[in-house]
C-alpha cells in the first residue's frame, strides 16, 4: 500500500475525467476512490480546468446551472473536509524547469508551455514527496516524459481497461482517451 510519500499528481485532463463522463473517467475515479490522501494537483491545473469548463459552457456542451455545479465541486474538493485533491504551489524553478523542457524537446514534440510546466512541477515536488505519478491522458506529454528520463522505459499495466504506466522524472500514468 502507497504511504504519504507515494502521490499522484494529476493533470487538467484527468482532473477533467473525474468530473465529467468520457473514456477514461472510470479509472480515474477508481483511483482517486482507492487512495487514502488527496492527489496533487496545481493552480495551473485548476485554471485549465475552468478554461476548459468555460469553452464548453461556450460551445453549449454544458449549461450554466453545471457550470456552477462543477465549479461548487472542485472547490469543495480543494478546500472542503474530505479533499480529494490538494493543490501544490508552484515556484519560479517550476517556471525556468518548464522553459527548458521546452527548449530541449518543443521542437520534436508537441508540447506547449502548460504541459510543460506540469512537468517541471513535478519534477519540482519530488523534493517533498518521495513518489510521484504523474497522470495524463496526453500522448505527446508521455513522449516528453520518457525523453526526460530516457533509461526507463518499461512500461506497466493495472485494472481494467487497461491503464499503460510509463516511468518518468516520476511515473506516468496513462489514461485512455485522449485530449482535456
């Protein structure tokens, strides 16, 4: 069993699966459900989630009585008494880490600057917490994560639908589906 020091680390897509019905948010919610402490998330990852809940308000995916519903939630599951995530801060290293990721790999992969700071702030909290996982549902994020740490490249599988785990500057959990 994982103690304190073993985290996860989730992105603005698998953030996303757990508040919203698409590929993937099965495992998502099995995990979260399973762990007896929050999942790391960052304020990047919160504010890419409201963009993204906004974009689709816009597009009319979503009405504004959810909207507001999905908004109450996550909030309440940063802040409230049972959390099930915790929101890490992010520092200038994270920043100056995430330019580097991107000067070094922007130019083979598909990579923007906010997945490249997820990264960075991963790499960044393995100074408080022993074992990260990192988990994403984006492919090009997972390319980048094993050219950061070319000599692990075994992969893993857990539950059904299969769930790939790619090591990484911590690990990375691949969740079916693609895209935020």
């Amino acid at each position: 069993m994982a103690d304190e020091n073993d985290r996860f680390y989730f992105d603005t897509a698998a953030v996303w699966k757990f508040y919203r019905d698409e590929e993937g948010s099965l495992n998502i919610r099995r995990l979260v459900s399973n762990l007896s402490y929050p999942v790391l998330v960052s304020p990047l990852t919160i504010l890419e989630f409201v963009s993204v809940l906004m974009k689709d308000h816009r597009k009319r995916y979503l009405k504004q009585r959810m909207v507001r519903r999905i908004i109450k939630r996550i909030r309440r599951d940063t802040a409230g008494a049972i959390r099930y995530f915790t929101v890490i801060p992010v520092d200038e290293a994270s920043y100056r880490r995430a330019e580097r990721i991107l000067l070094e790999h922007g130019n083979h992969y598909s990579i923007g600057s906010n997945d490249a700071l997820h990264l960075a702030i991963v790499e960044n909290a393995r100074s408080t917490f022993r074992n990260i996982t990192f988990v994403t549902s984006d492919h090009s994020l997972k390319n980048v994560c094993e050219k950061l740490v070319p000599d692990q490249k075994s992969f893993d599988k857990c539950g059904p639908p299969r769930i790939a785990v790619a090591a990484c500057s911590a690990r990375m959990f691949l969740i079916n589906g693609v895209g935020k």
